[in-house]
C-alpha cells in the first residue's frame, strides 16, 4: 500500500451528502489551508479514482473533497442514467462547489470539461484540467480508436441510452498505462454512462466563453493517452491562455498510473505559485 493510500484510509470519514450527492471528503493532517480541492471524475467514473490525489493533498494541508455525480456510485439516483444531460452533471458540480465555498477546482476527461464551464461561470481561484475532454470548437474525435469507439456506440449515444465499455475498449482507451495486473480490477469499478451527455460532449459540442474563464489554468496531458490525446490539450490550453504539462509514458488516467506522484507534485508545486 503506497504512503498515500495508507494516510487516506487514516483520515477519510463516512462519506457525506453535498447538494444531495455522494462526496468523500479527506481532512488534512497538517495546518488546513484557505482553499479546498474539489476532484470532479470523467466518464464511467467516481471518487475512488482520486484516492491517491486524496490523501496526496491532504497530507499537503488541503481539504479535499470528491465527488459521485449523479447515477455514479449510489450518488443521487436517477431512473435511466443514458438519458442524463452535461447540464445534469455541471448542476452536480456547481452545487458541490457551492457548498463548500469556491474550492480549487480538478477535473478529468469528461470531469475536465465540467471544470472548464465552472471556470466559466464561478471563477475558482486556480483550476486544474487532467486529460480533459475538449469544448465546442475542438474536435473531439481525433484519434482513430475514439472514432471507431464512437461509431460503435452510436446508437446509445442517439438514443439516449447507457454506454459502458467492453474490458478491451477500456483497456485501449482508458488503461493503456495501468499495470495489466490491475486492469481488470479498474474496469469492474466503471459504471454506465449516460448517451445524452456522450452526444453533447461528442456531436453537440459543448460552448465554453474562454473569454471568462479567467482563473490560472494549469493543462495536464499524458503522451501516449489516445482518447484525450496531447495535441488535444495543446489546442484546450491554447484556448484559455493556460500553462500546458505534457509527460512522457504516461496515458489517460494519470492520476492512478505508476509515476503519478510526480505529477501530483508538480500539481501542488503550481498550486503553490499560482492559485489566487
């Protein structure tokens, strides 16, 4: 068990209800600071693919806080969760931010995209964007496995209806660097995700005014991701002016792979110099 995971299971509670979703929160061991982190997760996600980040940053004196959207995780049920809207999921968000009072945002992948409207809307002191998933104006499909997983799943996304990956698609997409030892274990802790919002993500697009978006923007980005590649987030942070991060043998979900820490270091360290 790494150092991290030992401080989380140390200083995480039962999990709390914020805005009537499911949120861990882990408490700092050292001097809390001014700001809290709030973690938003992507597509087929939840709050356990920040355990690492958590007791990272709260070993780093932040109040950290993750949250279960809607449907994920038995956080806020909903009656047929392929029919759930992007705008379903900012709500969830934006009521947790609330809540706790204008917290650093993190977002990945689809939770990246989320972060960018709430720094649209509710400028948060910093934000940080891990692989996030692109605006309108970005394509989206721009690697040739996105674009086959996309046309195999379009009926969902059409019809409104839940979309979960097979294990190899996953394995592509999401785990190509994640220890093959622990794929499958990953795997079994996705979710369905809605069609709706994968069609306002993919098809519609979603608008974001970089133009308010005026919070410091940190862009990370992993060279080998194939679903939210690299010269897809030089286009993102191109966009907002924002600081852009890409590193080496790393893929999409850099928050869990080995090496993570040095990425979660670098996180702070940006932190330290840049969060208003």
């Amino acid at each position: 068990m790494t150092r991290a995971a030992t401080s989380l299971l140390e200083s995480r509670g039962m999990p709390m209800e914020i805005a009537g979703l499911k949120v861990e929160r882990v408490t700092p061991r050292v001097p809390e600071r001014r700001r809290a982190l709030l973690f938003v997760h992507g597509m087929w996600g939840g709050s356990w693919m920040w355990d690492n980040w958590l007791g990272f940053f709260a070993g780093r004196g932040y109040a950290c806080y993750a949250l279960n959207l809607r449907g994920h995780h038995g956080s806020k049920p909903v009656r047929d969760i392929g029919r759930v809207p992007f705008h379903d999921y900012l709500a969830d968000a934006r009521g947790v931010a609330a809540a706790i009072g204008s917290p650093i945002l993190v977002g990945h992948s689809m939770g990246g995209l989320l972060v960018q409207k709430l720094a649209e809307v509710a400028d948060p002191p910093a934000v940080v964007l891990l692989t996030p998933a692109a605006p309108r104006g970005i394509f989206p499909l721009c690697t040739l496995e996105l674009l086959r997983l996309s046309l195999k799943h379009a009926h969902e996304m059409l019809l409104s209806r839940a979309i979960r990956p097979s294990f190899e698609e996953a394995e592509a997409l999401l785990f190509g660097r994640t220890p093959p030892a622990d794929r499958r274990a990953a795997f079994e802790r996705l979710v369905p995700e809605s069609g709706r919002m994968t069609f306002d993500i993919a098809v519609k697009g979603v608008p974001v005014n970089a133009g308010r978006a005026r919070s410091p923007m940190l862009v990370v980005a992993g060279r080998e991701d194939r679903i939210t590649p690299a010269k897809m987030q030089r286009k993102i942070a191109r966009k907002y002016g924002a600081e852009l991060r890409v590193y080496e043998e790393h893929a999409h979900m850099v928050m869990q792979e080995p090496g993570w820490e040095a990425i979660a270091g670098d996180v702070a360290a940006w932190l330290d110099k840049e969060a208003r």
